[in-house]
C-alpha cells in the first residue's frame, strides 16, 4: 500500500509540476489553501505526516522570499502528502481485521 501511495504522489507531482508555468502569489494561495485544508483533515484522523509539515514551511518559506513556483509546487506536494496520510489512515481503519486469527 505504501508503495502505490508513494507512486501515486510521484506521479501527481510531475503531471501537474510539467504544465506549471510561471506562478503568482493567487496561485500560491490557492495551492497553500487546498495543502493545509487536507493537512487539518489528516489532523483529526490523527496521521500527519512529517514530510507534509516540512513542505508546507518550504513553501511558506519560498513564497516569502519571492518565488511562487518553488511555493506552488512545495504547497502541492504538501497537499497530496496529506491526501496519502488520510488514505493511509482510512485504509488502515479496516485493515487490522486482517490480521485477526479466526
């Protein structure tokens, strides 16, 4: 499972980083809003990921100094870090049943 979430994301990235031209701060803002919004969804399921939290400061970071495509691009990341932490965590509410002996 892990695996496919990993592809998935990789995947994600380099469709939507390849047709991302130069980026403005009203795409940074919606990109940072859709990241922290699915960030506060993975909080109430209780699986944050580390990686999200850090791509979510790199584009904080980048977006202060200037460069919205390494901003747009880092809050996208972000976002779909926390999409595979709420999918991890959904997938796992029902996978222990699994390991159950019967």
């Amino acid at each position: 499972m892990r695996m496919r979430i990993c592809l998935a994301v990789t995947c994600w990235l380099f469709c939507s980083g390849a047709v991302q031209a130069a980026s403005t701060e009203a795409d940074f803002k919606i990109a940072i809003a859709a990241a922290e919004a699915a960030e506060q969804d993975a909080g109430v399921l209780k699986n944050q990921w580390i990686p999200t939290e850090q791509a979510l400061a790199t584009a904080k970071k980048a977006a202060a100094a200037g460069d919205f495509d390494t901003a747009v691009v880092q809050a996208q990341l972000a976002e779909a870090l926390a999409k595979a932490s709420i999918a991890q965590a959904k997938e796992q509410q029902t996978a222990w049943r699994a390991g159950i002996i019967r």
